[in-house]
C-alpha cells in the first residue's frame, strides 16, 4: 500500500480546525464558494526533506489554513477582523498541542501568517493564513 503523507495529515489538520467553535466551515480544497463564515480552507504547499542521518529522516510538509470572511460593505470590516482575531487565535492554541495530529504527523510547528483582502468574483473577503509546518520521521 502506497503511504499518503499529504493526505493523512490533510485529513488530521481538516478534523482537527473542525473542533474550533470558531469556524462555521472547513474545506479540504480550493473553495470558490463558502457556506458559511468564517470559512477554512486547507491545502498543501510543499515539502522537503532532510535526510542527515537513519535515525533522524524526516520530511516536512507544509501546508496552508486560510481563513475567510465575507466583507459586504465598509461597515463590516471590524466585524471582519474580530472574526479573525478570533479563528487565529483559537486555531494557533490548537496547533501548540503536542501530538496534535497524532500519527499523521509527528510534530507541527504554526508559523505566522499572513492577513489580507481577497476580492473572488463580486465578493471582497477578509483572509487570515496560518502555516503549518509538519514534521514526520521516516527512518
């Protein structure tokens, strides 16, 4: 059977952003659309390894948790940023956790994001990322 690294700790991150009171919804994929806000998205960025000694392999895989939040009008932006405030900060705490993703991944390190305004079709969001790095030993 083919080990699915990217998958298994997609998979973990997806359940575990799905405990934040925070989020109304979680999507494992590119979304051009949401059901809800604030609205998560999940997807993988990259990875590299590091293949210094048998008992020390491991490969980190990085991946993206964006968080967004539909601005209809300029009196919405504190709104907005509240929200925000409120996902980072809940989803930072989660991913602090030791063994957080169990045996999907062996060790996650939350990296700062980046805040930002996306414009996607008529719609302006305010967007959150958080970077997680997730380590796992292969050797």
């Amino acid at each position: 059977m083919t080990t699915t690294f990217f998958k298994d700790i997609a998979d973990a991150i997806k359940n575990k952003v799905n405990t934040a009171e925070s989020v109304e919804v979680v999507y494992g994929y590119e979304k051009s659309t949401f059901a809800g806000f604030p609205a998560v998205v999940i997807v993988p960025t990259s990875n590299d390894s590091d293949y210094g000694s048998t008992e020390s392999d491991k490969i980190t895989y990085v991946f993206k948790v964006k968080a967004y939040y539909i601005i209809k009008d300029e009196t919405e932006m504190e709104e907005a940023d509240t929200a925000m405030y409120e996902v980072m900060d809940e989803l930072s705490n989660i991913f602090r956790e030791r063994d957080v993703l169990g045996d999907a991944c062996d060790w996650v390190e939350p990296v700062p994001g980046e805040w930002d305004f996306e414009e996607r079709g008529e719609a302006v969001y305010r967007t959150a990322t958080l970077t997680l790095r997730c380590k796992k030993y292969v050797g």
